[in-house]
C-alpha cells in the first residue's frame, strides 16, 4: 500500500481555507439567529464551538508554518486571503472576537431604543413608559430589571430629568448644557421648575 502526503503549502491553504470557512459561518449564523431575539441560545453555543474549532485549526496551521504566536499566524492566513483577492470583510476577523447572535441582538434592540427616544426630542420618554420597551426588547432581563438604562445613564447617552415624583429620560442629544459646556442631568433645580 502506497501512502500520499500533501505538501505543506497544499495543507496550509487547505487548512487556511478552512480557517475562512469557519468564520464566514459563523459570522451568518449569528446574524440570522440574531433576528430571532437575545438570551443565550444554542446558536451562541455553536458559535462558542466554532471560535474553539478555528483556535485548534489555526495552532495546527501555526505549527505547520513553524510561528508559535497567534498574531503571526493570524496575519499569514489574512495576507494570504488578500493576495488572493478575497473580499475578507467578516472573515478578517477571529471567530472568539465577533459578537454572537445575543449579543448582535443587544446592539440592534438598544439602537432601536435608543432611536425611540432621540425621536422624543426635549421631551423625553417618562419612566413608565421607557422601562416596558426595554423590558420588552431585553430578552435576558429579569422583570424590573432597568440594565440598558442603567448602562446608558453611566455612560452618558441617557440623561434623567427629575420633576416633582416623575422621571422622565432624554438622549443626550436634547440635554441643555451646562455653564462650563458640558452635559448635566436636569432637574427642578437646573430648570426653574417647581
């Protein structure tokens, strides 16, 4: 019985072409299952056991090519891909670094709500009306549950205008600024309101 070896350039694209393969499959299947809402699915399962299939893949490649180190081996199979006149978009980029479909959801269900209220103007959207969207849109939120406001007042995107027992939020695209130019949360105090 005779025995066939490839040749390592032969197995490195076939093993890079994988590589591609995988990426692009994933990074689908993430968008289409993204469509379907967030929480924690089997789809991100898979997409966790795919960033690990293309880790194991490319520390073979890596020893195939003699480089010990991840970005090495990252930029051989990216170079590779270009002198080859591939479009890379999604499949530059590692499987374990791109957004799953929960979290493609997140982004997608947040810029929504975010476009709800930059859509409200100065007036803003009263509590009770801005915590049931979220928790609609938020599939992993407990009931109650604020996380999406509490991450947009943290960081500034949502501002809080306090009047009388009301609260009543505002994109930082509406809120007044303050003396020194910068933004701040307005309030009875800050508006004249009694």
């Amino acid at each position: 019985m005779t025995q066939t070896f490839a040749s390592p350039a032969d197995a490195a694209e076939a093993t890079i072409r994988d590589v591609l393969q995988i990426r692009e499959e994933a990074h689908r299947k993430a968008h289409d299952a993204s469509q379907f809402g967030g929480g924690v699915n089997f789809q991100d399962v898979e997409h966790t056991l795919s960033a690990m299939r293309e880790d194991a893949i490319m520390r073979c490649l890596g020893h195939l090519l003699g480089v010990t180190d991840d970005a090495s081996v990252d930029n051989y199979v990216l170079n590779w891909a270009a002198e080859r006149g591939m479009d890379l978009d999604e499949r530059s980029v590692r499987v374990r670094e791109s957004p799953n479909a929960s979290e493609l959801y997140k982004r997608r269900a947040q810029a929504q709500l975010l476009d709800v209220l930059r859509e409200t103007g100065e007036a803003g959207m009263l509590k009770t009306k801005l915590l049931p969207l979220i928790e609609k849109a938020d599939k992993s939120a407990w009931r109650g549950s604020s996380r999406w406001l509490e991450e947009w007042l943290g960081d500034g995107t949502v501002i809080a205008r306090q009047h009388g027992r009301s609260t009543t939020y505002v994109h930082r695209d509406f809120a007044a600024p303050d003396v020194a130019g910068g933004l701040h949360p307005i309030g009875d105090a800050a508006t004249g309101l009694s």
